[in-house]
C-alpha cells in the first residue's frame, strides 16, 4: 500500500466521519427527544407551551452527543471490515 493510497483513505475516512457526526448528532437528539416525550407522559409531566416534553434539553444533548460518536463509529468500523486485508505484494 503506496503513501497515495493511505492519503486517500485517510482523507475518505475523514470525509465520512465528519458528514456522519453531523447526521448522527441530529438524528441522536430527535430520538432522544421522543424518549424523552414518552418519559414524560408516563411520569405525568405536562409538556409546555408548544407542546414541548420536559427536560427535552436534557434528554437532546445526551442523544446528540451519543449520536454523534456512535454513527461514525459504526460506519467508519463497517468501512474498515468490508475492505479485507491489504495485498500481499511478496505473494505471486
């Protein structure tokens, strides 16, 4: 595996990392935000003016915050286990 090689994975792996920590963060707060929802209505929370479940603030920035270490994580994994192992150049 060439020095151009290991650049352009480097730069893929940096690539997608960062578009899936975007994605991640988000879709990671809005699930959070429904748990925290069914949350409240099972503790009787009333939610607020516009309907908004209590503590959603709490519940988003722990869902964004797993959401966007863990989608990267797993992608960038599945990306790395898909490729196999590098040739063997000393093999004919």
């Amino acid at each position: 595996m060439g020095p151009a090689e290991t650049e352009s994975r480097r730069s893929r792996d940096i690539g997608v990392g960062c578009l899936t920590a975007v994605a991640g963060f988000f879709s990671g707060a809005m699930f959070a935000v429904l748990i925290a929802k069914i949350v409240g209505s099972v503790r009787g929370c009333a939610a607020g003016t516009e309907g908004q479940p209590c503590d959603w603030h709490l519940y988003a920035g722990a869902g964004a915050l797993i959401g966007a270490v863990s989608l990267p994580s797993v992608v960038l994994w599945r990306l790395r286990r898909t490729e196999g192992p590098p040739p063997d150049s000393e093999r004919g």
